[in-house]
C-alpha cells in the first residue's frame, strides 16, 4: 500500500505541534505551581519574593504583574513604617518640649502662690513665668499648623499678587524688629509688578519663620533679602552672616522637630523650617538651604509665576 507523502508529512507535522502544546502546557502548568507558591509566600508577608520568567513564557507579564505589585507593597510597607517611627520620634519629642517648659512654669507659679518669693523677686518670677507660657502657647500654635498643613487640612486663598508689593509690605514691619535685634539689613526687591498666584497670609509666614529663624538661631549681625524675577519663577533669598549650618545638619535642618545642636542655638520650636518647607510645597515651588559654617547661611525659595 502506497503512503501518501502529504498526508505522511501532514501526520509528522500534527506530532510536532501536538509535541510543542505539551510541552507549552507543561510550562505554563509548571509557572503557575511557582506563581501560586508566590502568592501565597507574598500573602504571608515575604514581599521581597519575586517570580522569574522567560522571555517566551505565556505567563510573564502576569509574573511581571505580581512582581511590580509586591514591589508596590513592598514600598508601601516602608513608608508605613518610617512614618510610624518619625511620628514616635514626633512624640518623644513633643513630650520633651511641652513637659520641660510646663514643669518649670508650674514651679515658678508654685512658688507665687505660695509666698515662697515676694517683692522685687516675685515680680521676677511673674514676668519669667509669663514668658514661658507665650513660649509655650507659641510652641502650640505651630504645632496645630504643622499638623493641619501635614494632613492636609489647610484651606489656603490663593490670589494673582504683586509679590513685590506684598514683599516691600511684609519688610516694613520687619525693619524695627530686625533694629531693635541689632541686625543691619539690604533689602532688594525690583521695583517692577511681578504677578504671582499666592495665598498672601502663607506668604508672610514664609517669610516671618526665615527672617524668625535669623534672629533666634543665627547669631548674625547683618541679613539681606532679595528677590529675583525670572521668566517663569521667582527667586526669594534671605541670608545671614551668622554661625552657620554644618553639612552633617544641613540635610536635616527641615524636618520637623529637627534642631541643630551644635552651629545654631537650642531656642526655638523645630517648626518653623519644616512649616516653610509645607507652605512653599503647597505653591508648587521648592526650597533649599546653602551654609557655610561660621560665615553664612542662604535660604532660597523657587516659586512658579502666575502665567498670562
């Protein structure tokens, strides 16, 4: 009997393509015992497991799938728990900086109420004791808008501004404060409209924390503010010719609760730079800091203009 070659090399040909589905299958059948391992390895929490594939596998992009979402996770978890230890690290420190400075409140009234000072020395003590709760009431003041802006719960009134005019208005107030703490002082700021989009009362906290900073921190005899205007942002410096900030802090210095322990003073919140640094964000813009120690400190705000 005479074979046909044709349907001979049809058969050969259904064999081998018979041969290679098996042989797929038994592949995919194979990649989906190691998914499912996956799976129930990443449920269990091993979200540093991953699933290799080949580069014909039929299974790779839901390999890739599962691995981009473990990675996902993965950072998620990260983030989770670095915010866990910052906001611990955030409540040791508040209650270091609310607790010293109302044990020594109580014990200066303690002693008032008790006649334990009188005359001369009392009146001391009430003006001492005064201080410390407008320090206190001060530390809890920005302390509520640091957690407003963090959480995002601050309504800002965004406005088109002469951000110059606003600026020459918030530096006229500044001048006899900055006198009165010994500061000589340039002020440079262009004489030409430059509209901007800002919410004007955010604006002026911006500046008060900077130039607020100078006068706690810096030590400095001398600070300059200048503003440059550029085609699509404007630049707003404030520098000081005081200590300094070292680079082991400078990476620091915005963090909340952060103070420097060694070029700066240990007055002040820890607030004030970290509640810049939300404001500026909040109008799209950046800020950064420059120092060298023991010669000066620059603090430079980028913000995005306000587009015709």
């Amino acid at each position: 009997m005479e074979v046909n070659p044709f349907l001979l090399l049809l058969l050969l040909l259904s064999i081998l393509i018979i041969l290679w589905l098996v042989l797929k299958l038994h592949r995919v059948h194979e990649q989906l015992v190691v998914i499912k391992a996956a799976l129930e390895d990443i449920n269990t929490g091993n979200l540093n497991r991953r699933v290799l594939a080949r580069k014909g596998d039929m299974t790779k992009q839901i390999c890739y799938d599962i691995n981009e979402i473990a990675m996902n996770s993965q950072a998620r978890l990260i983030q989770h728990r670095q915010a866990e230890q910052a906001y611990k690290r955030l409540m040791t420190s508040l209650s270091h900086d609310v607790k010293t400075p109302l044990a020594s409140l109580v014990g200066y009234l303690d002693a008032i109420e008790h006649g334990l000072v009188d005359g001369k020395e009392r009146d001391e003590y009430i003006h001492v004791a005064s201080e410390k709760a407008y320090r206190l009431k001060d530390f809890v003041t920005a302390l509520f808008e640091w957690v407003k802006l963090d959480a995002g719960e601050q309504i800002f009134h965004y406005e088109l501004i002469d951000l110059n005019e606003l600026s020459r208005n918030i530096m006229a107030d500044w001048i006899p404060i900055l006198e009165n703490a010994g500061l000589n002082y340039d002020i440079e700021i262009p004489e030409m409209e430059c509209i901007i989009r800002v919410d004007p009362n955010a604006y002026t906290r911006i500046l008060n924390n900077l130039l607020q900073n100078v006068i706690i921190h810096s030590n400095a005899t001398h600070v300059k503010l200048c503003i440059t205007v550029e085609e699509q942002q404007v630049g707003i410096s404030i520098t000081d010719d005081g200590n300094g900030i070292s680079t082991e802090e400078l990476p620091h210095i915005f963090e909340r609760m952060y103070q420097c322990d060694h070029s700066r003073s240990a007055k002040g919140n820890g607030l004030g730079l970290s509640i810049v640094k939300e404001l500026v964000s909040a109008h799209k813009g950046t800020v950064s800091v420059e120092s060298a120690l023991g010669f000066k400190t620059t603090f430079t705000i980028l913000l995005p203009k306000a587009l015709p």
